[in-house]
C-alpha cells in the first residue's frame, strides 16, 4: 500500500516541532499509573505469546518503545517524521528506529508479535484507516496482540470528530467504530479501558486503551 498524500502535511507539522516535543513528553508515563498498568498486561500477553518483535507505530522521539523494551520486549520504533527517529536514535542509541509510514509498514507478512499504535491514529482521515488497520493485521502473527489508544467521541453513535490538536487535523473515535473496523480487518478485540478526563487535562475528552488479537 502506498503512503496517503495526508501524511505529508503531518510529517511536517512534526517535524518542525521535534525538539520541543521531545522535550514536553519524555516523562509523560510518570504520572499516568493506568496506562503504565496496561502498557504492563500488553507486554506480558505478547511475551506470554512467544519470542516476537513489537513494533512502536507512531513512536515519535522513542521514550515508550524504550519504555517496552523496559519491561522485556523485542521493541522498535516506527514514525513518519525524520526528526523525531533522529532524536530517538540519539536518546536510546540502543534500540532500533525507522522511519515509515503506518500505512506501508516494510516489514513481512506475519513478522509482529504486538503493535501498539498510542494515539497514532488519530492524524488519519477517516476513509483511510480501514487500510491502516488492515495494514496491521499484515504485519501481526497469527495470535499476535495490538495496543490502540485514542480519544473517544462524545457521543457513541458518532463513529469520529475532528478536533484542535494544534499540530496537525486530528480525529477522535467511537471505540464500537473502531473495534468493527477491528474485526473487518480480522482482530478481535479482547479488552478495553475508558479513562473519563481528570480535572487538570488540556482537552476534556475521554481516552480509551484498545487491546485486540490477530486472528
């Protein structure tokens, strides 16, 4: 599958601001326990599973494909902007960082055993993340595990809505919307949390963790 045009205008838009993002986000598993705590039952089910590598998609500048690879997985980072797998190469010169897109990862058929995609899909448009997953369930072993996270919509019956994410057009998902979406591509979805805003959140909207198993 080719790369969509849409991925151009977000690979710049983080491109230019790496640094400070970099920056702004290296301790932002500190103080969010739950999904450090899910972040912990994915590695263990993917270990569980067998010896397969974990792919980081949307790693930005590697501090949670070091935090998996932190609690015994074979991770490595993908990311569609150059930058940020520059500064990712140079924080953790230890781990594995490419530069690619979701949508045309270069890896074999089968060759995963996790993803986790944290709120890396929310710069796809609509109409192309059926592909995206679809791409997903390429990569991923039979048996082998995907970790969504994402911003939920307000209302159920609203399958996404677009919001400001001041970097790049964002969307967020009805987690029903998704998870069929899931099962088209053939993954079943296994658990999910749903983590209401704490008082103190920039945006008031509510976050879901999605785990699903390759079929």
């Amino acid at each position: 599958m080719a790369e969509p045009d849409s991925l151009d205008a977000t690979r710049e838009a983080y491109d230019a601001i790496a640094p400070v993002y970099a920056e702004q986000f290296r301790d932002t598993l500190r103080d969010r326990p739950l999904e450090r705590a899910f972040l912990g039952a994915f590695a263990e089910i993917v270990r569980a599973g067998g010896d397969g590598q974990v792919a980081d998609l949307g790693c930005g500048p590697g501090h949670i494909t070091a935090h998996l690879a932190g609690l015994g997985l074979k991770a490595f980072g993908v990311d569609a902007s150059p930058a940020m797998i520059g500064l990712a190469r140079e924080a953790h010169p230890g781990l594995r960082f490419d530069t690619g897109s979701m949508a045309a990862l270069d890896l074999a058929d089968g060759t995963l055993g996790g993803i986790l995609s944290r709120a890396s899909i929310i710069h796809t448009p609509p109409p192309e993340l059926p592909a995206v997953i679809a791409e997903f369930h390429r990569v991923l072993a039979p048996g082998g595990h995907l970790l969504l996270s994402f911003l939920a919509t307000d209302d159920p019956a609203l399958p996404t809505q677009s919001y400001d994410h001041r970097v790049a057009t964002a969307y967020r998902w009805s987690p029903d919307h998704l998870t069929a979406i899931l099962r088209t591509s053939g993954l079943t979805e296994v658990a999910r949390t749903l983590r209401e805003p704490e008082p103190t959140d920039h945006r008031q909207f509510r976050e879901v963790q999605l785990l699903a198993r390759s079929a």
